[in-house]
C-alpha cells in the first residue's frame, strides 16, 4: 500500500512540475509576443517629401526612422543643387514626431521661412529649404486626390 501511495504522490510531483512548465512557458511567449506587438507600434510611420529643384518636382515616400538629405550619394534623399551640403540636414522620428536638424550646412536651413537653429518638430504641410531646394512635407491622404 506505502507503494502505490509513493507512486500516485510521484506522479501527482510530476504532473505538477510539468504543469507549471507549461504555465512558465505560456507566459514567456505570450510576453514576447506583446513585446514584438510594441516594437512594431513604435516603428516610424511613412513620410512623404516633395522636392522642387527649379521647374521639377518629384514626390518620394521614405520609411525609416533616419532621412538624411544633401547631395551626397549615401544620403536617403539625394538633393541634387550645388547650393545644398553633401550632409545638409535631417529628419528623425522620435518622441512620436518628425525632426528637423540642420547638419551645420553651409547655406542654412529654413523652416516655413526660418532659420533652423536647432532640432523643430515638423508636420505635412511645412516646407523645408535646403539652399534652392525646396521640400515639401505632404499628407499622404492629398497624394491620391
């Protein structure tokens, strides 16, 4: 009888043991799970930019968190005018918000006609000035109309 009751507390142990393995097992993934839910929620939303070098305009979309611009080949959006900086200014998201900076250019940066002196938040519809180039920041929504 001390056996079979040895036996049935063996297996009561086990079961339990395995039980909250189970349980600890769960938790992590669904842990994960909403840690992988709040990094994709914390992802930069797209951005879109009109640039206007003399006559032409040409809209582009841009999804990452960093948009460098200037003349330099490497930047995210290549300005093509000799009055703009290799590295002339960029927008970043953080906070929530797009940033403007100017990379200490040689021609400035304005912001809806002034100077940006330090980071400025930005919203569609302001406009952004590197040199000759104007840059437009639009709603997404106007694209499509």
């Amino acid at each position: 009888m001390a056996g079979v009751l040895l036996l049935i507390a063996r297996s009561a142990l086990a079961i339990t043991l395995y039980g909250f393995l189970g349980w600890a097992l769960f938790t992590l993934w669904q842990d994960l799970r909403q840690q992988q839910k709040t990094i994709q929620s914390q992802q930069p939303p797209e951005i879109w930019l009109a640039t206007q070098i003399g006559e032409t305009t040409q809209s582009r979309q841009f999804r990452g968190s960093e948009i460098t611009l200037g003349r330099d080949p490497t930047c995210e959006c290549v300005l093509f005018s000799e009055t703009v900086s290799a590295r002339h200014a960029r927008l970043a998201f953080h906070h929530g918000q797009w940033w403007l900076e100017d990379l200490k250019s040689t021609n400035g940066t304005l912001l809806n006609q002034d100077d940006v002196t330090a980071s400025v938040v930005v919203v569609p519809g302001d406009q952004i000035r590197c040199g000759e180039v104007l840059i437009s920041i639009l709603e997404e929504h106007k694209l499509h109309d």
